[in-house]
C-alpha cells in the first residue's frame, strides 16, 4: 500500500512568521478545490455501492473489481482530509 501520510515535520508551521504559513488567497483555493474532490469522490463512492447492488456484480470477479474501487476511493478521501488538515495547520 502507498504511504499517504503528511511529512509530520511538516505538519505544522517552523514558526510563527507569515513567512512559514501558506497565503491566505492559496489556501482558500486549495480548499475549495479539495472540496471539489470531496463532492467528486461522493459521487464515485455512491455509484461504486449501486453497482456492488445490482445483479450483475454478483460473480467474483466484479466483487473483486468493486473492492478494489472501494479502497482506492477510500485512500483517496484520507489523503483529501490529510490536505485539509494540512492547509488548516498551515494558514
């Protein structure tokens, strides 16, 4: 599996200069795009469990398929919340 975590070093601002934090306009955008991403992964996930109802994702190979979505998905979302907090830590 892919190591998702922030640099914890990096976590938090070296000091409390505004030189260390992220500006203002940088951040507001950052986050807005993550919560775009946030909108988009609903989305997936959401379709990812009507396919995993449907009849044809019976056979084990579609289980597998879904599965496999699921957690990609999932890993996706932890590393969006890592950002966030992240950006929140930051600015």
């Amino acid at each position: 599996m892919i190591e998702t975590r922030l640099n914890p070093s990096r976590s938090t601002p070296a000091s409390d200069s505004n030189d260390s934090k992220i500006p203002p306009a940088l951040a507001e955008e950052i986050r807005r795009l993550s919560h775009d991403l946030s909108n988009a992964l609903e989305v997936i996930m959401q379709t990812n469990y009507l396919l995993g109802m449907s009849k044809d994702a019976s056979d084990e190979d579609s289980k597998q398929w879904l599965a496999m979505l699921e957690r990609g998905v999932m890993q996706a979302t932890q590393i969006n919340r890592q950002l966030r907090d992240f950006i929140r830590a930051n600015s």
